[in-house]
C-alpha cells in the first residue's frame, strides 16, 4: 500500500491544472508506466503455477495482495433462487435432454471417444476446438490418438490436431506430453481410468488436476468428466456432484447479469489484471455461484432437479451465454431509402422494407447490434435461433430469453456487465515475456 501512496504522491502533486505543460506530462507518464509495468532488481517474486516469478511491477505486488478486497465477489442467494426457479421450471417443460445435449459422437465407440477428449479436454482453450472435427480426424487416423506415439512426438499431435496455429504452444506441447505420460506410468487407457480410481469421481478429479503440467485444473477435468457421464462413456459411477459449471467467458457473463455474482466494482481490464489475479478469483466464484444455483434447486425441488451442477453447463454456456446472452440483434439501415430495421443475422444485404412493399432489392449495412433482451423486436433473434427454431430445437417455441426477468434488461439501471479477460502469464504473448527493467524503455504485449 506505501507504493501505491507514494506513486499516488508523485501524480498528484501537479495540483494546479493549468501548471502542467510538456514536461509535467512526461513525468507523470514515466510514473504511471514505472509503477504499472516495470521492475527492478530484488522486487520480489511471486508464486503461482507452482513456481516463484518475478515480479512485473510494483503495481503486480499490490494487485496480488489486495485484488479480492478491492473487487469482493460475492454470491446473491436471492437471484440463485430465482435462477435455480427458471431451471426447475425448463426442466418440467423440455425435459432433462436440454441438460445433457452436448455434442454427436458420430457413432464412436466410447473407449474412442473418451481417448479424444482426454487428450483436446486439456487444450480446450475457451472453446478453441470443435469436438466433431476431432472426431473426423480420430477416424481418419487413431494412431494420432495413440499415448505412446503422443509421448514420444506431442508437436506432432498438436500438428495433427490443428492447434499450433493457437496461442500459447509451448504450454500445448507439455500438456500433451504430461497427459500422455500419466497414462503410459499407470499401463491404462483414458477409458481405464475411472476404475482404476474406485469409480469415484472425485478420487479422479483430484488425480487430474494433482498432474501438474498436464493442463488439467478444475475447470477442463470438469468438462472432461462430465462429458464422460453425459456421453455415457462411464455409467458406473459416484461422487458426479462434485462436478463444477465449467467457468468459462460465457457462464462468468452470465453469472454478472442475472445478479447471481457481482463485484464492488466492474471487472479491470486485463491490462490491469497482472498475473491473472482477478480471472482465477472470478473464476473461481462464478463456479460457486452455480453450484449455490444448483444446490437451492435441489433442496426446492429434488423431484425434478438434474444430478449434478456440471450440468447446467451447456445451456449456459452454449445457449444463453452465446446466443442469447449475445448482440445478435442487428439494426440495418436502407442506402437508399429513410428505413431502418432490426433483423436476425449479420449475413443479410437487402433493405427488407423495401422488399416487403415493393420487392426491390436495395442495399442496407449494420449501424447498431444490441442484446435481444433490451429490444421490443429481440424475438426476431430468438425465435430464429437454431435451438429454438432448428431440426433438433431444445427450447422449441420460445421467444425470449429464459432469464429475462431476472436481469431485467429493460430497466434504465441495467448493466450489461462482460466477463473477465485473460492474458498468459507465460507464452510468447505473456506478461512473463512483457518485463522490461525501470529505465530502460520499451517492454509490454505484442500480437
């Protein structure tokens, strides 16, 4: 905290607005970049991914220490309970498939597919990888699946994956190589491992996540062991509550709008967020706040609650944090004509108005994109979203979000609150990369 006061001290001590000139400029410049991003020697080290780091700033020593006061995330019981409400209530109408719908397997055996997720769960970076073309890949080849082959070679696996294109690849290759590894000590397959562990979910959790450097922490051994249920890869099984809401940009956003979690204060850039304190710490809560969902869910309504909080993920996360929970309410505007109107998707170019009454096909362009739920016309986005209006609709017949009125997104005090950004810690694009010594000049991010 004197760090903080004294770099406070240094800025403010231009009192007098019509004082500052060029070169109060540059030096209030210099000690807001000193303070924020750069180091010294003996500043320090911090611990995190099980080793000590030097510290990027003195900025980082504050960050670290009081980030939880300052943000103070905390779980509303209340909206927990309205949310957990809205679930029992989805649940009686579509029935538990709209919980257990995640992906097709085309047909794999499941000793194929579990050996595909285990080795992309891990590499799962927000999402990155489409499971179904993991699979097209798997049946063109399996032995690009194969654990000894992956030990020996993991660039190759993420070569035949295609993931090297993505960031942080030096952290890929070990995951690859760990995960691998674990496997061929134990002289089992990825389908093997929840018998060797007791059939226990929460013995194997902990065995995934304890591998240090294989990629698994809670939130990608979550998603992988709930996958492994839901798929039906693993029917012999207990402890599957122990399983979180995979946290992700999605479950976290919606966490913040619906009013289950909130902050102090709106979550700080990631350029503030050195070392990633606030995206574990928000992380970390959004996956209590839906299990604290779950868990008054389960109390109401133990008739008709779903077994574990794990799945509540992909209707939060895939269906109402990416498609509702989105701005994919478009406003165009006619080139030629005075009209504007809202439509479903991005793809169009014709003024629909002008087509409607005269059948001229006059060019319009976005001038706005807004969340469904703050608009009148938002059923436009809904009502021709896939899940709602597909072959395979999971919430056929809706016209609004399920949550709309426990974010209240037409009340003039709504905030639309966005999830937490991360930036590596490590890797090429990391803050470990960024450092550069007080004096020197220069440092930072690079794309």
């Amino acid at each position: 905290m004197e760090n903080f006061k004294k770099f406070l001290n240094e800025i403010f001590k231009y009192k007098v607005i019509n004082a500052i000139n060029i070169n109060s400029v540059r030096s209030i410049l210099r000690n807001i970049n000193d303070y924020f991003y750069t180091n010294y020697e003996n500043i320090g080290n911090a611990f995190i991914l099980d080793n000590y780091y030097e510290y990027f700033s003195d900025f980082h020593k504050f960050w670290e220490k009081y980030h939880n006061e300052i943000l103070n995330p905390t779980i509303n019981i209340k909206k927990c309970e309205e949310v957990s409400k809205v679930l029992n209530e989805l649940y009686l109408k579509y029935g538990e498939r709209l919980f257990l719908e995640i992906y097709d397997i085309k047909n794999l055996g499941k000793e194929d597919i579990c050996k595909i997720r285990y080795f992309s769960a891990s590499q799962d970076f927000r999402g990155s990888r489409d499971i179904t073309k993991l699979i097209e890949i798997y049946k063109d080849d399996p032995s690009i699946f194969d654990k000894n082959i992956i030990f020996k070679n993991p660039e190759d696996f993420l070569k035949n994956i295609g993931i090297t294109s993505l960031s942080q690849n030096d952290k890929r290759v070990k995951f690859a190589k760990i995960s691998a590894e674990l496997l061929i000590k134990e002289e089992i397959e990825p389908f093997d491992l929840l018998q060797k562990h007791n059939n226990d979910i929460s013995i194997l959790r902990n065995v995934l996540v304890n591998n240090k450097g294989s990629g698994f922490g809670f939130k990608k051994a979550d998603i992988f062991l709930r996958d492994m249920i839901v798929l039906g890869v693993w029917q012999n099984y207990k402890n599957f509550d122990i399983v979180d809401v995979a946290s992700d940009i999605n479950t976290i956003k919606v966490a913040l709008r619906s009013g289950i979690l909130k902050t102090e204060i709106p979550l700080l850039s990631s350029f503030l967020d050195i070392f990633c304190y606030q995206y574990s710490l928000i992380d970390s809560f959004n996956a209590l706040a839906w299990r604290k969902v779950w868990e008054i869910w389960k109390i109401n309504f133990p008739n008709s609650c779903i077994e574990s909080p794990s799945l509540i993920d992909y209707l939060i996360y895939r269906i109402i944090g990416k498609e509702f929970c989105n701005e994919n309410l478009f406003i165009y505007k006619c080139d030629l004509e005075d009209h504007v109107f809202k439509w479903h998707s991005s793809r169009n170019k014709t003024c629909q108005v002008c087509y409607k009454f005269n059948g001229t096909k006059n060019h319009a362009k976005i001038i706005k994109k807004v969340l469904p739920c703050v608009d009148e016309e938002g059923y436009l986005a809904i009502e021709n979203n896939e899940f709602v209006s597909g072959k395979n609709a999971l919430l056929p017949g809706i016209k609004e979000c399920p949550f709309i009125n426990i974010c209240n997104p037409k009340d003039k005090d709504f905030i639309k609150f966005n999830p937490p950004k991360s930036i590596s810690i490590l890797g090429k694009t990391g803050w470990e990369s960024a450092k550069v010594r007080r004096g020197e000049g220069g440092g930072g991010l690079m794309s």
